[in-house]
C-alpha cells in the first residue's frame, strides 16, 4: 500500500513538473487562478502566453472599434449550430497546450486572411485561410484536397472522403463581430468533416487582445 502511494506521488509530481500550464505567484496578473502562463510551440519556437502584467495596459486599437460596417462584420450567433462545440479562452488554451505537448490529433487554426493574421495571432496556431477552403470564394478543388489530406489528416477513398482519423480543429477569426472562422466551419461541414471534430472559439482575437494575452506576428 505504501509502495502504492510513493508511485502515485512520483507520477503526480511528474505531471506537474511536466506540464506547460503553470502557477507563479510572482505574476500580478494571472489568467485563472489555476493558471499563470502556459508555454507554446509557435513556427518552431517556444512562446509563453500570459496576461499583460500592466494593469493600466489598454486594448490594442485595431481591436477598440466599437462598430464596423454590417455586412461583412456582423455579429455572429453564440452557437454555430449542428453540435459545434463553441469554446471560450481557457479551453483553447487547453488545446493548445496539447498541440504543442505533441498531440497531432488536434490543430488550431486562425482563419484569418493574411492581413489580418499579420497584426496578430495566437500562439500555436497556423494560418488556413477561410478562402483557400471555399469554393465560392476561388478555393482551388485541387487545393482545398490538399489542406483535407495535408493539414487535417482526412483520407480520399476511391473518391469519397474519409474522416475516421480526421483531427480535431480548434478555429477562431477576429471574434464575435467576424465570419471568417464560421465560415471555415460551414464549409467544412457542408464537405461532411464530422462536427464532434470541429471546435470554435467565438470570442477569437478580440477577446483575446481584451484580455492581453499574448500574441505573435
């Protein structure tokens, strides 16, 4: 029993010692009170992502617009229906500590088009923009093939797709006002990837930057 006890103690504190979501108290500013930062891997390179420590910092003035023209930055429902699971910032970060500790069954996508992505963009994301996967919009068939098989691990059989080992993929846009991550979603759907696998965080770059969290360009 005791033998039992000292394992399980070691196997916790491995746990601890190895995961990337970490407590200071030397942060003023945390982002639960669980959580002080969490380390990333972004293009190869290890990115801590945490609060801004400042507490007079303000919001980054490409996201203090309180209004934009409707269509096409129109407010975008809570949930986007057909059992998508709509996800807020600690759960993304939670697929992205996962990504970066070596899950390849997970991705997390920005996307965003390229002038947008370069002002900002979380951690651990890649860039799969809603109009490379589009039709309507110019998406190339022979690309958007390319992103199903490359990028999400879907297989062509005999000329059907097969989603058995498809990823799960985590996709945000500029938050609540923007249709670009839905619009990625509805598309995929409509290509028949299987909605359980499709996760989307709605409050995307603009609750992320109210937050002051850290981003990459």
């Amino acid at each position: 029993m005791i033998k039992k006890n000292i394992l399980k103690t070691f196997f916790v504190f491995l746990f601890l010692i190895n995961s990337t979501f970490v407590f200071s108290n030397e942060l003023v500013v945390n982002i639960s009170n669980e959580i002080s930062f969490v380390d990333v891997i972004h293009e190869g390179k290890k990115i801590r992502i945490q609060r801004n420590q400042s507490t007079d910092n303000v919001v980054n003035s490409e996201f203090a617009k309180t209004s934009r023209k409707c269509p096409p930055f129109c407010i975008q429902p809570s949930s986007l229906g057909n059992s998508v699971e709509t996800i807020g910032e600690l759960e993304i970060l939670e697929y992205l500590k996962r990504s970066s500790d070596g899950d390849s069954s997970v991705l997390v996508i920005d996307s965003r088009t390229e002038d947008w992505v370069k002002k900002g963009t979380i951690p651990g994301s890649i860039n799969i923009p809603w109009n490379s996967l589009k039709p309507e919009a110019g998406a190339d068939p022979f690309q958007i093939a390319d992103i199903l098989e490359k990028k999400f691990n879907v297989t062509n059989i005999e000329g059907l797709w097969n989603f058995t080992n498809a990823k799960t993929l985590v996709l945000f846009c500029n938050g609540m006002w923007c249709g670009q991550s839905p619009s990625n979603i509805k598309t995929l759907l409509r290509l028949g990837y299987p909605a359980g696998k499709l996760k989307w965080y709605r409050g995307g770059m603009q609750n992320w930057e109210i937050l002051g969290l850290t981003v990459v360009k």
